[in-house]
C-alpha cells in the first residue's frame, strides 16, 4: 500500500472483532514502532502488549469503561521511561516520541487491514497499577488493536489552508 492511501485509510477504530492476531504481523507492526526516530535516538520509551482478557478488561475500566478496548484482542500501552526530559524547545521529549512511534504502529496496522485507536482518557495510576508499571514512569497512550466491526465513515478535516501558514504565523 502507498503510504499516502495508508494515511488516508488510518482511522480511528471503536469496535473489533473477536478474532485473533496472528504474532507475525503484531511483530512486524511492532518493529515499525521500534524503527521511528527519537529524540537523541534514545529510544526511551517500552511497549506493553496486552493480550489477556481479564487485564484487557481491566485496561477498558481504567479507561472510563471504554469497553471497546477490552475487545480489541491485543492493547499497548506505551510507556515512557523518561518522562521528565524537556526538549531545547521546552516541549516534553516523552509526548513527542511515543507519539512518533504510535504513528508508525497505526500506519503499519493499516498496511496489515488492522484498526486502532489512540487512548489518552484513562487513570494513569490504575493503568500502571494492572500493567505492574513503576511509579517513575509515565503512560502516554493506550492503544487497542485489531480487526476492525464497524463501516467508516467519512474523516472530516480542516481545510489545509486553515492549519498551514507561510513564511509567517497568522491567525
């Protein structure tokens, strides 16, 4: 698949079918996050991949009882190691890398006619509590993953003259 019509196809995904993922292609999507640049290329993030059912569960009511998350057949949660390293420009390395990384995983899923979805409503504290994560680091997002249940629908996006400036910043 062209990477612009995996782009385009990406979306995010709030139901799933009972049906497993074969663990090739959960390390082939998994090796497109270990590919993507960091800061430093330090790398300092770790994936958590959750396959069993009562911890999916649980992950889906730490998550405001999103419970489309504990269908999906495999969650991730990615997980900073270094949350407290700010960038030159003052913007925290963690949310930038995982999140780099998380976006090769969603194309990479997309390439595999797999569906994601990006999680950011959940309870740090319980989520680390399930997963057994140490209190120093930090969860970014948690991510579901799967065959996609339901039809997409339309994306709807700004105009690209309404996020894109030149030369200058304008409102």
């Amino acid at each position: 698949m062209d990477i612009y019509e995996a782009i385009k196809k990406r979306r995010s995904v709030r139901a799933y079918k009972d049906k497993k993922i074969d663990e090739a292609v959960l390390n082939k999507i998994l090796e497109a996050a270990r590919l993507a640049p960091s800061a430093h290329n330090s790398q300092e993030y770790k994936f958590v991949v959750v396959k069993n059912a009562a911890k999916r569960k649980a992950l889906a009511k730490a998550a405001l009882d999103q419970k489309f998350i504990g269908e999906a057949p495999v969650v991730i949660a990615a997980v900073s190691l270094n949350p407290e390293h700010i960038m030159t420009c003052e913007v925290p390395a963690h949310a930038v890398d995982v999140a780099i990384a998380l976006d090769h995983l969603t194309l990479a899923a997309v390439e595999e006619n797999l569906a994601t979805c990006w999680i950011g409503a959940f309870n740090q504290e319980e989520v680390k509590r399930i997963l057994n994560i140490p209190e120093k680091y930090k969860v970014v997002a948690l991510m579901p993953l799967g065959v996609p249940n339901d039809k997409p629908r339309p994306k709807r996006r700004k105009d690209l003259k309404q996020l894109v400036c030149k030369e200058k910043f304008f409102e």
